[in-house]
C-alpha cells in the first residue's frame, strides 16, 4: 500500500532551518492500523499530509500502491485524494448552512456522482455512522460526537481505500472518545480500509496493532501484540 523512502521536509523559520521529517523509511501495508504519536512539533501532522498527497517531501519518495505522490502533478494528486483517500480532521470541518446529508454529499461532487446517486450514498454513509435520523440537521443542531460521524461519513461515502485522521477525539469528552474510536475501527475491520491516525491519547493508541513514534522527526514503529487480537482485514500484508 504505502513504502516511504528517505522522506525529508524542510521548513525555513526566518533564518533557521526546520526538519519536521529527517529521513522516513515506513512501509503500511493494505488493510494495516497504524497510530501516530510523538511530541507537540515532532513531525506527526507533517508525515499525515504526505500520506495524503496534501504536502510534498524536501527529498524523498512516497508510494501509494507503487505510484509515488512526490512526483505527481497536482492535477493527479488531487484525483488520487478524491477518489482513494478519506480525511478526518480535530475540527469536523464542516459547512455550517449545509444539512449533515449536504456536508457527505459534498465529497461526491469531484467525482461526478449525479444528485439522486449522491443524496442515496450520503444517507447509508450517514445511517452507518448511526445517524440515519439526522439527515436534516445542520452542524448547530448536533453534538460534537454526531459532527464527527458526519465528518467521517463524508470521508466514507466515496468508498476510500484509505483513513487518515488527525486528532479526530481530540475536541471531544471521554465517553464521546470512546464511542467514536470504536466506531473508526469497527468501519476499519468491516471496510478494509488502511487507517492511520495521529493523537496525542495514549489510551488510542494502545488499542492500535502498530504504533509509529515520532520525535524530532526521525520514526520509530513497535508492534502492539495485544492490540492485534482482533483481525486485521482479509488481504493484509505483511
């Protein structure tokens, strides 16, 4: 699925020289959950927007299915992402004058999809998400925790073959967490998806199979044993 290669990123800070990435080797094979962690600055966000085609690497190469995204124009990239990628974000992101139905659809429309086609998908991704009953609502009129199921429906609806998260409990209560961690990774088993995420919760990311450690923009990947003792999807590699 993914196999990065001598991954650097470089920033400039006035006169000083930033490596948010110094040299990432990582291989996330198909159907693989993979949980980023690491220091405030340490290079976590920056290594999730590589895998998504939203940054290009200093140096370095980033395979996605034997196609490098460094080297792709940003025509290309962003048919890839519309079509292969599912984004969850800390802050939902969603459009405010838009129904919880609207904000799913939204993800459809690069992709052609006609309107009947789009409201049909956006209600099942909303009803597999548990809120089948909340296709009228706009984000003022729901919690958190059902902003966040809107937001992960709309990453679903295309029918990705990849989950990138960022934070995605990171503006919501303990319970809420909870509910929301078990939904992303029963839709992970059931979908087969390859799901990585980023958050600083350990409590997330000691029920993830792998967990990649970040720090001054080198990675570290341990195996998690316990974690795994639920299957991975059928077709996993590695």
């Amino acid at each position: 699925m993914y196999e990065l290669i001598g991954v650097t990123k470089q920033y400039r800070r006035g006169q000083e020289r930033v490596d948010a990435l110094a040299g990432i080797d990582l291989k996330i094979a198909q159907g693989d959950r993979l949980v980023i962690q690491g220091p405030t600055g340490g290079g976590k966000s920056t290594l999730l927007q590589m895998l998504g085609g939203l940054d290009r690497p200093t140096a370095g190469s980033v395979f996605l299915d034997g196609t490098d995204l460094a080297g792709l124009s940003e025509g290309r990239l962003t048919a890839i992402r519309s079509r292969y990628i599912g984004f969850v974000f800390q802050s939902f992101n969603l459009i405010p004058t838009l129904t919880a139905q609207e904000n799913v659809e939204t993800a459809l429309v690069p992709l052609g999809v006609k309107a009947a086609e789009r409201r049909r998908r956006a209600a099942e991704a909303l009803e597999s998400v548990g809120l089948g009953e909340r296709l009228g609502h706009l984000p003022s009129e729901l919690s958190g925790g059902q902003q966040q199921r809107v937001a992960i429906a709309r990453a679903l609806v295309k029918r990705p073959q990849v989950l990138l998260a960022d934070e995605p409990t990171g503006n919501l209560d303990e319970t809420t967490r909870d509910e929301i961690a078990d939904l992303l990774e029963g839709l992970w088993r059931e979908r087969g998806l390859t799901f990585v995420m980023v958050t600083h919760d350990s409590s997330l990311a000691r029920r993830a199979p792998r967990l990649a450690t970040l720090r001054k923009g080198r990675v570290t990947v341990t195996e998690n044993p316990k974690a795994a003792g639920t299957p991975a999807p059928a077709g996993k590699e590695g």
